[in-house]
C-alpha cells in the first residue's frame, strides 16, 4: 500500500513539475513586463535583429524627412540607423518600446496616436536618438512624440488586453503550480521506503520534464511560425530573433532542470548503495 501511494505521489508530482517548469519560466519571462523587457534587450544585441531594425527606422526617418520636406539619401539614413542599432544604447530603447507593446496586449493599455486596433510598436524614441542628428547634419526633423509601427496585421483576434486574464491570474497560477510541486515532491520523499530510491524517482522525474520540455519546444514551433506570419515587413525578422531569444532562454531552464534531474540520480543511487552497505554490516553483526 505504501509503494502505491508513493507511485501516485510521484506521478502527480511529474505532472505537476512538467506544470511548473515552463509555466514559472512563461511569468518571469514572457508575462512579466520586466522581465519581457530584459528578453527584448538581449534580443536586441543579435545582428540580425540589428540589421531588421535599422532597415525598418531608416525607412520611417526617410519618409518623415520626405514630410518635413528633407528629402534624405536612404544610404544616408541606412547608416545612421546602423550606427544606432550598433551603440550600446540601443537594447535599452528596443526594450522599452517593447514594454510599450507588452501593455498592450496584456493590460490593454494603447499608445497614444493607435488609431486602430492593431498591435503597435512605437519607434519615436529610437528616431529621436542623438546618433542620427549626429549622422544626419543639422536637419530638423522634428520627430513626433508618438511614431507607430505595425507589428502585426489587423486580426480580429489580435486586440488590446487581449491576454489580461493571464496578466491578472499568471502570477498566482505559477505561484501556486510551483508551490504544490515542492510539497508533492516532499510528500513523495516521505511515502518512499527507501528515501535513496525516492530521490532517484524524483531525479527522473526532472530528467522526464526537462526532455520532454525540449520536444515540446519542438512541437509548439510550427505554432509560433504560424503566429509569426501574422507580423508585417522587417518587424516579421525582429519578432523572429525575439521567438529564438525566449526559445533559448526556455531551452538554459530545461537543461538546468535535466542537470539538476541528474544530480538527484546519482545522489539516490548512491545513497540507496551506501544504505545497502549500512543495512549489510548490521545484519552480519
């Protein structure tokens, strides 16, 4: 009776860490606005992402120069959108556009000037960086407090707040999945007879997580290209480079989760080994 209640507690609790692990990593990083922005900052150092952004912000400085009645050289405005994306300044703006457009998709929060419903990033404070009057000469371009550009196509699927219950529930959900994993985990510990076969069984349960996070992965991207394909122009690149950043943060905590899986492997089976040898030497004394 006690072998099976320790298998039912193991098994709730590998079902409740495979919970656990991507729904924690999904708060801290993707639903958290912090922590969505530190994502897009490390995105931000990727060359690619570079390269998409600097075509995109000199195509808008072009055509704002052109509507101020500066027409531009587009090489001209290419290289100093280059030189902005290159400095060290640029993830900082590229993260805090993107706090503006996590607010809207999670707490429905529009940007000034959003006259439609689409998503929007707004890239005025990249164009308003120093760099470019630096490059630029002495022109006056007189950037507008709010420049917007649509990161997706108008969906009627796609609208403000559209992911504010995970906003409002995410914290507490991940919280609480965390929580019972632990207990569960403790729970199973103390059900086992053998405390270095528990810890073996709970080391394969992050073994059984951490791979089977990793194929999910796997599976999930013909879903996120399909998601992608709803993005627009150089915006469809940016938000690539940003999948494979969140791809690969998911990945480091996958792996930290089989590493610690195997860890608890070799620390049962050693410990199962050294209370065989205990239990050996009191039965032949």
């Amino acid at each position: 009776m006690r072998f099976l209640a320790a298998l039912l507690l193991w098994l709730v609790t590998t079902i409740a860490l495979a919970a656990a692990v991507p729904g924690l990593w999904a708060q801290l990083n993707i639903v958290d606005e912090n922590g969505y922005a530190a994502l897009a900052a490390d995105a931000a150092r990727d060359p690619r992402l570079q390269d998409a952004m600097a075509d995109e912000l000199a195509t808008q400085v072009t055509e704002l120069g052109a509507n101020r009645g500066y027409p531009l050289n587009p090489m001209v405005a290419r290289m100093a959108a280059d030189s902005y994306t290159r400095n060290s300044g640029f993830p900082g703006q590229f993260a805090q556009a993107n706090r503006i457009a996590h607010r809207w998709v999670f707490t429905g929060a529009v940007p000034s000037g959003n006259s439609t419903d689409q998503w929007l990033v707004d890239v005025a404070p990249m164009l308003s960086d120093p760099s470019f009057a630096a490059t630029l000469g002495h022109l006056d371009l007189q950037v507008p407090p709010t420049l917007t550009v649509p990161i997706t196509v108008d969906a009627p699927e796609l609208r403000p707040g559209k992911l504010r219950v995970l906003a409002t529930w995410g914290p507490w959900i991940a919280g609480v999945v965390t929580v019972a994993a632990a207990v569960l985990a403790l729970l199973t510990f103390a059900a086992a007879r053998s405390r270095g076969k528990a810890v073996t069984a709970l080391g394969v349960s992050a073994l059984l997580v951490g791979a089977g996070g990793r194929a999910g992965i796997e599976v999930g991207r013909r879903y996120v290209t399909d998601a992608l394909d709803r993005t627009t122009g150089n915006i469809r690149t940016v938000a690539d480079v940003m999948v494979g950043s969140a791809e690969h943060s998911l990945q480091h905590w996958l792996n930290m989760t089989v590493l610690m899986g195997f860890g608890l492997v070799v620390l049962g089976v050693l410990s199962a080994a050294l209370g065989s040898i205990v239990l050996r030497d009191k039965a032949s004394q």
